[in-house]
C-alpha cells in the first residue's frame, strides 16, 4: 500500500480464550492477514467489555487466566479486506467485524521502501 492514501480500517474483536482448535483464535487470524499478504495487523488487548451474550471480559480475582477482550486491527483497501473478511466464515468465535474509512499518512519508515 501507498501512502497517503485512503483505506479501510478492519476491526476483529473478541476475546483471548476463544479458540481455533487447540490454537488462539486471534492468532489464527493474524497468521491468515500474513499469509493474505495484508499490509498489517495489530492486535489490542482490553481491560474490560462485553459483547453480544453481555457475559463480561476481564480480570477475575484469584483467577490464573483473566480471559481479556481482544481487538485485532488491520487497514489496507477495501477490495483486500472484503476478501479476507469473506476467508473467515469457518471462524465461529469472532465476535464483531467493522470497517472504517481510514487517511492513510505515513506506511513504514522514509526511504525503507514502504516496507516495515
């Protein structure tokens, strides 16, 4: 992706115990935005929230695993992450998928060659 440009901003929430077989969910989808080439992917934990069935996400006293809310963010342009979008329909555990339209500023370091 060029910069400046516009794009789309994909938002994946969920949570840190939801699971692709014995594999993270949020890092089953990381890997898939790799292997789909897409320009980036962060994932963001939360303190706190709740989602569709309103069971809280967060810190438990005297718990070992607090199971934490989840955001994996990823922008590139639209036709990219439609598709990509569309290759995680055998994922049952993602909560919520948005868009957002998004100014591209800046994408890597100056003179790196727009790579990160």
């Amino acid at each position: 992706m060029k910069a400046p440009t516009e794009a789309v901003l994909l938002r994946i929430y969920s949570d840190e115990e939801a699971l692709v077989g014995d594999r993270s969910l949020i890092d089953t989808v990381v890997e898939r935005a790799r292997s789909a080439r897409l320009a980036g992917a962060t994932v963001l934990r939360g303190r706190t929230g709740f989602g569709q069935a309103s069971r809280l996400h967060g810190p438990k006293p005297f718990s070992l695993r607090d199971n934490l809310p989840v955001v994996l963010e990823i922008v590139d342009e639209l036709p990219a992450l439609e598709a990509f979008v569309s290759s995680l329909d055998d994922l049952h555990d993602i909560g919520l998928i948005t868009f957002e339209k998004v100014q591209v500023v800046r994408y890597g370091s100056p003179g790196a060659g727009g790579h990160v």
